[in-house]
C-alpha cells in the first residue's frame, strides 16, 4: 500500500510542478507581450501592407471574375487554358502571342491581363510602405535607416523593372 501512496505522492508532486511551470510561461509570455513597444513607422509600415494588401486581392478577384466571364475581349479565353497548361513559359509566349516585360500594359483592354493590375500593385505594396518609412527615417534624421530602407526600395525597383534581364531556357 506504501508504494501505491509513494506513486500517488509523486504523480500529484509532478502535476503540481507542471502546473506551476505552465503559469510562470503563460506570465512570462503576458509580460512579454506588455513590454513590446511598436515604434509609429512600424504602425504606418503595417498598416499600408494590410490595406494595400487586401486592395489588390479585390482588384484580382474582379478582374479574375471579369476574365472568367468572358468580358473585355480576351486574348486567350478561359475555357482554351487547359490547351496551354502543360507549355513552358517561353512556348506559351510562342503560342499566345503574349508580350514580354511591361508590354502586357498596352494590352489591359483584354480581360486575361487586366487581371495583371492587382498582380503588379501586389507587387509594388512593399515599395509602398518602404516610401513611408523612407520619409520617417529621413524625418528623424536617421541616417542607418535612411539609407537600408532607400536600399530596399532601389532593389525592388531595379528588380521590377526589367533592367537585369535573365531569361530562362525555353
């Protein structure tokens, strides 16, 4: 019976330490969540991504709803997709007669790249942001800041804009 009080004895002293480790973690996590101080520009930054962000989801699902309806002339309708699933990209260009680079800008009267408009806004939410905390920094007179974030937004600007051309085997 010893025994079976010993085992009882231990198996309560085990739950209790348990216990009292999960709540030195749940207030050492409270804590922590109290003490993190969010500076303004990270607000501004955040809150440009989230709004920018679901502003092209919208313009992406209508634009997609547009194509798949049918509107706007489209260069490749969507019932003929499947006959260009399986190409590579530079066989479905060949095929479809689809623009490299930016040129798909002169054909967003066609409903398959209007849906590129909430693509490339997509695209241009980060440079959006940087430009913001771009202002801040210089502002403050920050000059590390400054200089990181105009870096980030020359990156992504000579990325999108087609300057290094790397093309890929076809």
């Amino acid at each position: 019976m010893s025994s079976q009080t010993t085992v009882l004895s231990s198996v309560k002293s085990a739950q209790s330490q348990e216990n009292i480790a999960q709540s030195d973690v749940q207030s050492n996590v409270q804590g922590n969540a109290q003490s993190v101080n969010v500076s303004p520009e990270q607000n501004r930054y955040a809150s440009i991504l989230l709004v920018c962000s679901w502003a092209g989801i919208v313009v992406m699902v209508v634009t997609f709803l547009l194509y798949m309806g049918g509107l706007f002339n489209p260069t490749v309708k969507a019932s003929d997709m499947p006959l260009y699933w399986g190409l590579s990209v530079h066989k479905y260009a060949l095929a479809t007669h689809a623009p490299s680079g930016w040129n798909w800008l002169s054909m967003v009267n066609h409903s398959d790249y209007l849906n590129l408009i909430g693509l490339a806004f997509l695209g241009s939410v980060s440079v959006l942001g940087y430009l913001s905390l771009f202002k801040d920094y210089l502002r403050k007179k920050d000059l590390p800041y400054v200089i990181m974030v105009g870096l980030e937004i020359i990156v992504i600007v000579l990325a999108a804009s087609g300057i290094f051309n790397i093309s890929a085997g076809g």
